[in-house]
C-alpha cells in the first residue's frame, strides 16, 4: 500500500473543482481510501513559521551572493 499525501486549499476554486473531481472518480470504488486530517494551531503557526524563514534566506542569498 502507498499513502500519498496532498493538501488542497478547500477556499480556491481549483481545490473546490479537485475535491469533487476525486470524488466523483472515486465514490464506491474499493481500495482506495480518502483520510482528512485536520491541523493543529501549533502546527500551522510552524509551518508559516518555516516558510517565512526560507524566504527570508532566499530572498538574503539572492541580494547579497
């Protein structure tokens, strides 16, 4: 078995259009199994948290080198 993890923006119209694609694709088919995790705060404000320190070194590596 593979898992495959994708995290889709439910409020934009591509991952509205993505959701329903899959589950019209997929509704009673065996298999197959869709599991939706919700987020902690905590792990949210850390995955801001990082995101904003790459940038920062992105955006210092490509002004200063």
């Amino acid at each position: 078995m593979k898992t495959i993890r994708i995290n889709i923006n439910e409020t934009t119209k591509a991952g509205k259009t993505f959701l329903a694609m899959i589950d019209t694709f997929l509704k009673g088919k065996k298999g197959v199994e869709i599991i939706e995790e919700e987020k902690s705060k905590e792990e949210i404000i850390e995955e801001l948290s990082n995101s904003a320190k790459r940038n920062i070194t992105k955006k210092y590596l490509k002004e200063y080198l």
